[in-house]
C-alpha cells in the first residue's frame, strides 16, 4: 500500500460469502472541481456532490461505453442538477436554483428540516431520470422515477426497487473536510451493496434460495450501516482498510479500482459548432457589446468570440 491512500476512485469488491457485490466510491479533488467551479450555496453543493457520489457507484454496477447521466427536475427551489459520467471516469455537475425561492425557503421554517429532508425543502416533486448513452448508433436506455423519499439516497433506492428491480443498499456522504491543517474542500464518497442472485440446485421443497446466504445479505447490510459518513470521507483512512474493517467477518475482496476524475468536455470548437447552427439575428441578440460570451453551465469557463471570429 502507498503512503498517501488513492482517491478520487470507483473500487469494486465482493463479499467472500458470494451473498453480495459492492462499489466504493472516494471523491476529493473530482467533487472540489465540480462544487468550486461555481458560487454554490451550501445545501445546494452538498446535494450536487451527493448526485456526483450516487452517478459514481451506479456506473460502476452498470456495463456501458459511452456517458451515464444522472438528472433531477424538480418544481422547488433548486429546480435541475445533472451529474454525468463516462465509461472511463470522466465526472461533471451543475445545478440551477431559483436565488429568490432558495432565499425564502432558507429563511422559512423549512430551513430547520435540513439534509434528512433534502427531497422535499429543495426540489419539491418532479423526478429522478438515469440515461445511459453509448452513441448514435445504439438506442438510448433511460429510466424515471418520481421524487418518492426525504434524500437523494431514498430515492436512487426508489429508482433500483421501480426501474431496474435491483436489490441493494446505499450510503452517501458529503461534506467539507480539512486535509493536513490545509484549508477545509468539499468530499465526497458512496458504498453500495447488491445482492447476489442465488443460482444453486433447486431442493425438494422447491425452495431456490439458500438460507445461509440470505443470513450473510443481512449481515451484510447491518455492517455497511455500521459504516460512518466520517469513515466515508476520511482522507487518511485506505479504501482497502475501510472494506476490511465493515466486512472482514465474511471476507472481502477487492478488483481493480477505476478513477475518477472531474473533466468537462466542452471546448471552442464545440462552442463554435454551436453557433454555427444559430440565426445570424439570434448571435447578434446574444452579444455583450461587440463580442459574444459563451459560458459553459459545467465547469463556468467562458469562450469569448470578438466580432472577426463571430463573422468567420
């Protein structure tokens, strides 16, 4: 093992009683670039980078090449975030919030319900959509669910329940955390388990399931809630040690991990593509002053294009 433990990861493992699967995801720098690349308030950073820990452990369980999204509309106050993800660990983020609603709803008595009710005091009802798409020539897979719980977790637990009819538990934290004295950034992890489908000889009561391995599920489930948001988010502590010490009972191993890393994939040519399909009259109405500034909702950089660059 290294001195400095890895970060910024997607860690597969498996339960050595074959009962269960799981994913840890550890975000630091991926969750900072993301929630520092804009003004956020906090409550809406803390449920961005919950969003950010959730899209990471579902694509781990998924087999996909191309991009995973991760989207919540909602009539509240914070009315869109979107996370998504690509096959090779590419993460971006961006949520738009009402400033005047935000503001009234943090000064009203909503305020004291805090992150158990993040659902209801932030996005109201509207929906939970995940898209998986792997290109033009393949036919997109997206599956939505209604906002049905208190937090995010709730209701991605909703969403593997109605969607994909996946048995499995899910614990998110976020917080900022201070590193070595340094300044306190935001981070992020998630650790999911799945169950295992039990494929043995049927016995004669015409009974599939083992009860021994029903018995090691639960068991488990009751150790990943042993796991605190602290240990989730602890920089010192090893995702190795972190699996070793809530599952060592039944064993646990580990396969290669995947990183993780905050990359926008806007660009100028891109932008430029853009604008290439607008009106001339619509590009004129867009200019500040003489340029016109495209401002990416990802990671807020801004292309700037001067009048020569407008009319090539």
């Amino acid at each position: 093992m290294s001195a400095t433990p890895p970060d910024n990861l997607l860690q597969p493992f498996q339960i050595e009683s074959m009962a269960a699967q799981g994913r840890l995801v550890r975000l630091g720098d991926a969750v900072q670039s993301v929630l520092g690349a804009h003004d956020y308030p906090d409550d809406v950073a803390r449920v961005l980078g919950e969003a950010q820990a959730i899209a990471g452990v579902i694509a781990g369980t998924l087999k996909f090449d191309g991009v995973l999204t991760f989207q919540i509309k909602g009539d509240g106050p914070v009315n869109l975030l979107v996370v998504d993800v690509t096959s090779d660990g590419a993460m971006r983020g961006y949520a738009q919030y009402r400033e005047d609603e935000f503001e009234d709803m943090a000064a009203g008595p909503d305020a004291a319900k805090g992150p158990q009710q993040d659902v209801p005091r932030l996005f109201g009802n509207g929906y939970l959509a995940l898209t998986v798409d792997q290109g033009a020539d393949t036919q997109r897979y997206q599956g939505i669910v209604p906002l049905e719980g208190a937090t995010l977790t709730d209701c991605t637990h909703t969403y593997f329940r109605q969607s994909v009819q996946l048995e499995a538990v899910l614990k998110v934290a976020v917080d900022r955390v201070a590193e070595n004295g340094a300044e306190r950034h935001w981070r992020a992890g998630a650790l999911i388990l799945q169950k295992l489908e039990q494929r043995g000889i049927q016995r004669q009561s015409g009974d599939v399931h083992d009860p021994d391995l029903d018995d090691a599920w639960r068991r488990a489930v009751v150790l990943l809630g042993s796991c605190t948001s602290a240990e989730l988010l602890d920089p010192a502590l090893h995702p190795n040690d972190l699996l070793y010490r809530l599952f060592n009972e039944d064993g646990v191993r580990v396969f290669e991990a995947m990183p993780l890393v905050m990359r926008c994939r806007c660009s100028r040519a891109r932008v430029e593509n853009v604008l290439r399909s607008f009106p001339r009259a619509e590009i004129d109405d867009m200019k500040i002053g003489d340029n016109v500034v495209v401002t990416c909702e990802f990671c807020n950089q801004s292309y700037v294009f001067e009048p020569a660059a407008i009319e090539r």
